[in-house]
C-alpha cells in the first residue's frame, strides 16, 4: 500500500508507526463503505486471549522436546512427545 505525505504526517503525529500499520492491514475488517480498515479494541482483546492460548501450548509443547506427527496420505498416524524416546532409552 502506498502511503502518502498527510498520511506519514499523521503517523507520526499520532505515535502510530509501519508496524501498526501493517498489523491493521493484515487483522482489521473494511468497514462497509469499503474505503476503511479497522481494527478494533473487541478484536484486538480476542486476538489477545487467542495469543495466550497458543503461547500456553507452545509452552508444553517445548517442554516436552517438540511434539512429532507420523502421517501417510494425508491421515494422522500416530502422535508423540519428541522427549518421551530420550526417557525410555530408545534414542542415545
């Protein structure tokens, strides 16, 4: 997206930087005159408590050594934590 000289005015006169932008464009809704993008403090909160959540499992999953998927033609064989081998010896 292009941004013009009032807009990087404004930018900067409102402490709002690339990166927030961006974040807008890329997570806001257009709003239904179609000529806005917004992203409001509802979304924001949701996205916020979905972060949690995936922040909680990456959290297991990294202390349990990473988590391996065995699949074939796209169907989920079998699942299992990465340190589970290391605690049963099978893995030297």
């Amino acid at each position: 997206m292009n941004i013009s000289r009032h807009a990087y005015k404004r930018m900067n006169e409102r402490c709002i930087n690339k990166s927030m932008i961006d974040m807008v464009l890329h997570f806001g809704s257009e709003s239904k005159d179609g000529d806005k993008i917004i992203l409001d403090k509802k979304t924001i909160e949701m996205m916020m408590i979905s972060i949690s959540e995936i922040k909680k499992q990456l959290e297991r999953i990294k202390n349990r050594g990473g988590v391996t998927l065995v699949e074939s033609e796209n169907t989920l064989i079998t699942t299992y934590f990465n340190d589970s081998f290391n605690k049963k010896g099978r893995i030297q």
